[in-house]
C-alpha cells in the first residue's frame, strides 16, 4: 500500500533555495545629519522684530485717564438703504415721505436697474446691508422676474424697477402727494 504525502509535508522536508539579498538603493538621497536640518531651518525662519518701548505702568491704585471712545451714530433704515443702492448704482432713486398719505410705511424709496439681473443684485444687496445693520426684512417680492422687485422693510418699501416698468406704472405721480426727496 502507497502512502499518499501530502504538499505541505512535501513542501516542509524540501530545502529552499536561499534568497539573495536586494542591493541598496543607488537612487535614494543622502541623508543629512540633525544639525545640518536645524541650521537650514533657521536660515529659513524669518527675523524677529524688536518690541516697541512702552510707557511704565501706574502704580496700583492710581487712576488711569478714560479712553476716548469713538462714539459711531447708529444709522438709520433710510441711510443703510440709500447706501446700499448708491454702492450698487441704482439709477434715478428717489425717497417720497408718505406718512401723511399712508398708515402702511413711513417712507417709499423707488430706483431704477438697467438690467433684470442688476434689479435682483440691487435688491440682494440691500437686504444683506440691512441684515447687517440689524434690520429684519418681512418680505421680498418679484425677484425671480427681475422687471420689478418690492421689498417690505416695515418703516420703509423699497421698489426697485427696469426704467420701462417705472415709466408704466408711475409711482412717484400716484404717491406726489407726499414730501418728494432726491436722493
């Protein structure tokens, strides 16, 4: 009867050639020494800058003069507003002081865009100036159009239009009965 071996007990009594060891690496860069890196990096490592001479300190106790404190005036609606289209330059922009006329707002601000997508920019822009100085806008209208974008500030209602649609529907002469501001 033959006994049947197996691979591995095949492969466990079979010597192995031995394997030649792989040379070093010809290309690999030379290493350099600690100091060498600690000198390259201080040569890289820009110059300090002296300190400034300060005054001494008071001694505890003694009063120190206040600091004058620039005191910024808070701005109003109508400022931030008109700011905001003068930085975008809106065209013809007029405020009318409706508070005689109207319980609905204090005050109607109408401009012109020359383009739908310069009306959208003008109204994005005043909100974000007005959000920033603390003004929460209640509603947006029409700004997925562009012709004619309204925006309800509370104390105050922004119209901003393309010169055609000003020209139809004529708000300044449907609300001349209020004071008529140039701004």
């Amino acid at each position: 009867m033959a006994v049947k071996r197996s691979s591995q007990s095949k492969s466990a009594s079979s010597p192995r050639p031995a394997r030649a060891k792989a040379a070093p690496k010809a290309a690999a860069a030379p290493r350099r020494p600690a100091a060498a890196k600690a000198k390259a990096a201080v040569a890289k490592a820009p110059a300090r800058v002296p300190r400034k001479a300060t005054a001494p300190k008071p001694a505890h106790g003694v009063a120190r003069p206040a600091k004058a404190s620039k005191a910024r005036a808070v701005p109003t609606l109508q400022q931030v507003v008109l700011d905001a289209l003068a930085d975008m330059k809106a065209v013809d922009v007029k405020a009318l002081d409706v508070r005689g006329i109207t319980d609905i707002t204090d005050t109607m601000v109408v401009a012109s865009g020359t383009s739908d997508r310069h009306v959208k920019s003008i109204a994005d822009r005043v909100v974000q100036r007005c959000k920033e100085s603390g003004f929460r806008p209640y509603g947006m209208e029409g700004e997925r159009d562009g012709e004619w974008v309204l925006l309800d500030l509370q104390d105050l209602v922004l119209h901003v239009m393309l010169p055609r649609v000003r020209e139809f529907y004529a708000l300044e002469k449907l609300w001349e009965g209020g004071v008529l501001r140039r701004a």
